[in-house]
C-alpha cells in the first residue's frame, strides 16, 4: 500500500516539469521570431550564405566517394568452400562458416596479420571487412544450415584493406 500512495505524488510532480519546459518552449519562439521582422533583404542574405557552405560541403562528400572507388587495386570473385562447418555441432555451424570465410580471405588476399609482439604505434594493420549482404547470406538458414559454398567478390585497395561483397548474380 506504500506503493500507492508514492505514485500520486510522482503523477503530481510530472506537470510541473512540463509546465517548465512549455514555458521555456514559448521563451525559444520569441527569441527566434525577433530576428524574423529584420527587412526582407537581410534575411535572404543569411539564408544565401548557409546554403552555399552546405553545397559547398556536399561536394566533396561526393568526390571522396569517387576517389574511393579509384582506390581499388585488387579484385578477385572467389567460391568459397564451407562445407566443413557441418563438422561442428549444429548450434556452431554458422559461427563456424563466418570464420572459415574470413580466414579463406586473409590466406588467399595476402593480408598480413598483425603479431602479439608488434607495437601498435606502427602504421594500422590492414583489415578484412565483411559486408552485411555476406553476412546475411551465410545466417539466412539459421545457426544450424549454414551453406556449403558461396561466392564473394573481394577487393583491396591501396591502404591494404579488404572488402568482402556478395558476388553478382548470389
């Protein structure tokens, strides 16, 4: 019975806080329609100059996006074989395919590992990055039917990282 009567006092203290933040709301309008009945001329002047920064900053969104597609040294379409997941009990199998698939990348892309002993000041190791596309692919049956092959496309670019897509046509 304690309980129930914490609960109205909770209930009370809840449209005060509300109360506030209406009346803080109403503060933040005034505050912005001030600068709104400045003459027309120089409100469109401040509204041109945000607008060219935005483009501005959108354009090179965009060329970065080129530049990386330049990057791209190596590319290889590999079937990969999975079928000795199925060794592993069935609640392992697909965790086990994941694995089997990243190691088959890292021995056939030549991506060097890094060492226990290897300072990590030193340049950044290069990664193997799996896209979800291969992701959902190899879980598509769940945890217990993994399966037995599936074809990636795999790119590597000049920093040394690889990307695992899903191959055309899969």
């Amino acid at each position: 019975m304690e309980e129930k009567a914490e609960e109205p006092k909770q209930k009370e203290e809840e449209p005060d806080e509300l109360a506030d933040l209406a009346e803080e709301l109403k503060e933040e309008e005034e505050v912005e329609e001030a600068p709104a009945q400045e003459p027309e001329k120089e409100a469109e002047a401040k509204e041109e100059v945000p607008t060219a920064e935005k483009e501005e900053e959108a354009k090179p969104a965009k060329e970065k996006g080129k530049e990386k597609e330049k990057e791209i040294v190596e590319e290889r379409v590999y079937t990969v074989p999975l079928g000795k997941a199925l060794i592993q009990p069935p609640n392992k199998r697909t965790a086990r395919a994941v694995r089997m698939l990243k190691s088959f990348m890292i021995k056939h892309m030549k991506l060097e590992t890094r060492k226990e002993g290897e300072a990590e000041e030193e340049e950044t190791a290069p990664r193997l990055t799996i896209d979800n596309e291969v992701n959902e692919k190899l879980w598509s049956r769940g945890i217990e039917k993994p399966p037995r092959k599936i074809r990636v496309r795999a790119e590597k670019d000049k920093e040394g990282n690889v990307t695992v897509y899903l191959a055309e046509g899969d």
